[in-house]
DNA sequence: CAAGTATTCAATAGAGTACTTGAATAGTAT
DNA sequence: ATACTATTCAAGTACTCTATTGAATACTTG
C-alpha cells in the first residue's frame, strides 16, 4: 500500500464518523441516549420519526461504533459506546456555536416570542427566592447537579419531569435552568411544565454563568 | 417557532459542521491548514486534487465557519478559524480510532513495524529535553517549520535526513515528529533512523497538538 | 492597456442519502 | 401452534454531494 492510499483511506474512516454525525436526526437520537440507555421504539417517540426510520439511523451510528445495542426479549436496546463519544459531540457543539452566527440567529429568532419563554434574570431569580416565591429546578443530568448547582435548586432531569411534577408545589412559580444560554433542555422544561398548566420561566444563562458570577452555589467539594 | 421545530433547527446546524468533516478530502485539507496557512494551488498540490475541487472544498469549510480567508495579491490564503477547530478534529480522529476496527486494520497493514515505533508523550518529552537526553527533529518541510515548532527542535525535512544525520548526536535518542498522529513522516523517520543504529521515536500527536496543549513553541511572530 | 495567473463560478453526470411503505424475522404470550 | 409485538429488511422516489470541465472574475505585471 503506498503512503497516499495509507493516508487517504484513514482520513475516509474519519470522515465516516464525521457523516455518521451529520444528520440533525442522528444528533438527537445521540443526545436521547447521552441520558442512559433506550429502546428503539422509545427512540421513536421522542424524535418523532418512524420506528423503521429511527432503526435505520440507529444502524448507521452501530456501523461507525458510535453506539452499542443488546437484545432483552422483544427489544433491542441502544447506547453511547463510550465517553468518548460524548465529548466528541461537546465538541462538535461548541465550535457550531462558536462558529455559526447562523445559530445566533435561530436562538434571537426563536426568542423573539418574548412572552412565552421570557426568562429570568439572576438577581431577580436570588430576591424571589429569598422572598420564597418561585421553586428553581435544575433539569440536567444527575451527576452534573451533583457536581453543583445553584444554592437551593432542586434536581429534576427532563426526563423525570412528568414522573417529579408533585416535588413542585402548585401555587409558585417553576423556573428551570440547565446547561448555559443555548441548553435547550431548559426550553424544553418550561414548555412543558405550561403545557401541564404551571406557571415556568427559564433562568437566563445557566450553572456555568451563575457560579462565575459569584452567585451562591452548592458543590460536591471535590 | 415551536420548541421541536427549534430544537431540530439547532441539531440541523451542528449537523452543518459534521457534515463539512465528512468527506476525506476535506478532513486532510484541515490537517494541512493545522500547520499553518496556506493558498488554495498549495493546498491542491499537496492534496492531489484539481484547483476548483480544491476551490469548492475550502468554501464548503468556510462556510460552517471552520476556516477563514484572507486574499493577498493574487492568492487567497486560508486558515484554520480557531485551536477549537483542531480539539474537535482530534476528538473525531480519537472516537475513530477508538471504535474503529476498520482503522487498526489499516494501520497494521501499512505500519507492520508499529510496535516498534512505541511513540513518546509530551510529558515525558518535555522532561527528556530538561534532562538533556534526547534530540527533537521536526521531519517537516522548511517552511512548515518555519511557521512554528516544537521550541528547541531541529528541521531535518525526511528528505535530507540521510544527508544532515551528522547533526544528530550518536549518543542521545532521537525523538521526530510531524504534522499530526497519522503523519507517516515520522513513521519513515523513527523507521530510517533505527535502520543507521540510531535510537529513535516518534512524538505523539504533531505540532498542532503540541500547541494546542500549550506545550512550549517557536513562532514566526509574523 | 494587454497578457498572464490564481481563484471562483456554472453546468453536468454519476453516486450516495433520507424517508416511506410493506414484508420478513425473532421473540413473547395465550 | 397461533396471535401478537418490536425490530429489521428491501425497494422505490426525491433529493443532495463529488468531481470534472470550461468559462468568468479579479488582480498583477510589463
């Protein structure tokens, strides 16, 4: 083999992963099962697409070892084959946006629809608390609450959201944050929450920004 | 704008990126901006490919924002947009290499003689420097090297190594290095090297890393 | 201004991708 | 066994990507 065949077909392997990666579909299958492991059918549902569709994109991402699957009984079940490939999409995420103004321009876009999903500023969020007004709800994963997170927050992962919704007392306000200013799992959170007929708001930023503020926050004190 | 369709949108310009790193031809195109940049007949050559095939890549990268341009006289020079950039092409070359049978596979059958050349890690070199025990070479053309180096290397391009060996000192190891972990010239060094009885190895990782790490380099300071 | 050079544009053929539909497979429950 | 379920397979259509070719653009030099 000579050195520019050699050289050529590893860059073609690379760049399968890379293809694996570059479907929006495929990305949020990806983020479903950064959460832990799940069935294709349960794939299905939350992205929304076929379950034929949804196994067939499953399939690509088995092909380049981006996941892993085991059969139980009927179903097969899919997950991350590693945490590696978690911070390679970190990274994929965090060169999008710092590169994209196009995603800057989604986000105003999206956010222009100011009454719905307004969020929070952190000094009003600190004086509603102290004034006992408003439940905060942290709605990333587990380990990253642990962590730390936001002095008094509540851990409430997205996908618990509907089992958790008796932790939050009817009568205040929810505002739920997560990740930093583009973490959609907050959106997610406040939608749904209203749909459940809750009064929400998103906090503006997320864990990250508050803690630089010098905010108060609760750590694992590693 | 519904929360979906929002969502989706985001993903779809992550997807953008990935996408923009799924052909090989554009990967190896990024590996030779990693070293500095560089004008698109430069970029042909090396790559192999026609000029306006070279054009149209560059402009695919650039617009996802993974490369900049700047046009000088006649020639339009292009660059990486960011170290970002080259953090998440080593997280896709190292979730690749990972999970990928397909790349061992390669590898094997091109480097029979890979564990031979066990490379080095930056650490260890930084301290084997300190200590005075080993020579770095950057196997690199003259004018990458000259754009920036590990600090304290030495240029031997591969093709004056066997006429510029008297530089090397008999006694110390020989440590080379190049463009990145698949740059074969290090691998034809470390191999030439050891066939003159010469003790040698190859860093891991190239320059790019190196810098990126912020391990000690020397500019051009243009 | 004319000639030359570097890059980009435009049009095209051929290959690959996404999603749908309906059927096939493998396991469970009755 | 039979019915049922979760997943996968196979085929078809509409769409997109790559590389080639030849022309157009923008800049420099004589």
């Amino acid at each position: 083999m000579s050195i520019v065949n050699f050289k050529h077909d590893l860059f073609a392997q690379f760049a399968r992963v890379a293809k694996a990666l570059s479907n929006a579909n495929r990305l949020e299958l990806m983020e479903f099962l950064a959460q832990g492991e799940r069935s294709v059918d349960a794939l299905a549902e939350v992205s929304g697409l076929s379950v034929a569709n949804t196994s067939q994109h499953l399939q690509q991402l088995r092909q380049t070892g981006l996941v892993l699957s085991r059969k139980q009984g009927l179903k097969v079940y899919y997950r991350l084959s590693g945490d590696d490939v978690i911070a390679l999409l970190d990274s994929l995420r965090s060169v999008a946006e710092a590169r994209m103004a196009e995603i800057d321009r989604l986000i105003n876009a999206y956010l222009t629809i100011k009454d719905k999903l307004e969020p929070i500023a952190s000094e009003e969020l600190l004086q509603r608390v102290k004034d006992g007004l408003v439940t905060v709800i942290d709605v990333r994963p587990a380990e990253e609450y642990k962590a730390g997170h936001l002095k008094g927050a509540i851990n409430i992962p997205l996908t618990e959201l509907d089992s958790q919704l008796e932790k939050l007392g009817k009568e205040k306000e929810v505002i739920a944050y997560c990740r930093g200013p583009h973490c959609v799992l907050a959106y997610d959170a406040v939608a749904r929450l209203r749909k459940k007929g809750r009064t929400a708001r998103r906090l503006e930023g997320g864990y990250p920004e508050w803690r630089v503020a010098g905010l108060p926050v609760e750590t694992s004190d590693k």
